[in-house]
C-alpha cells in the first residue's frame, strides 16, 4: 500500500509539468499561426512586450490569465505603452485563455 501512496505522490508531482511540456510546442505553433510573433518576443519587446515580461508583471495576479485572454480577442493599449495591439478577434475564447495561461508561465 505504501508503495501506491509513493507513486500516486511522485504521479501528481511530475504529470502537470508533462502535461505543460507537451503543450508548450503546440501553444508556441498557435501563436506562431495568429501572429503573436510579429510583435512579440519570447524574453524581449519587439513591438509589445516580451512573454516574459508580460508573465514577470502579471506573476501571483489570480485574475490574470483572464484578462489578457479577453485583451488577446479584443485587443488593447495603453498599457505598455502607445502601440496598440490589435484584436484576434477570430481565435476563440479557449484558444485565447490557453495562449494566456502559456504566455504567464514563459520565464
């Protein structure tokens, strides 16, 4: 029995960080596909900020994933500074919300 508890434990430790392994070339392709990286950089501002930086400003804020979700689809500005991003208006709400939650866990 003890042996279970063991593997159940060392399960839920390594599977999330599987789990987000195996995403992370899928998400980089959907940003790649809805132009993400025409303004953005991994570490670095291009145009907008970079994931980085938008993940280090926004890191411990609860709320965060949806409201850049919401700000993917309908664009945005002022916050980073006179540039406006524009909406994706065409990537669905649960595209959005991934591409969000992807985008916060960049360091």
């Amino acid at each position: 029995m003890k042996k279970v508890w063991i593997t159940l434990a060392a399960a839920s430790v390594l599977l999330p960080g599987a789990a987000l392994a195996g995403t992370a070339a899928d998400m980089q392709a959907l940003a790649d596909k809805n132009g993400c990286f025409s303004c953005h950089g991994m570490q670095s501002k291009l145009v907008g900020p970079g994931f980085a930086e938008v993940a280090a400003k926004y890191k411990g804020d609860s709320q965060a994933a949806e409201r850049l979700a919401k700000k993917i689809r309908e664009g945005g500005k002022g916050v980073w500074g006179p540039v406006p991003m524009p909406p994706h208006g065409n990537l669905g709400e649960g595209d959005a919300k991934k591409l969000a939650e992807w985008v916060l866990n960049v360091g």
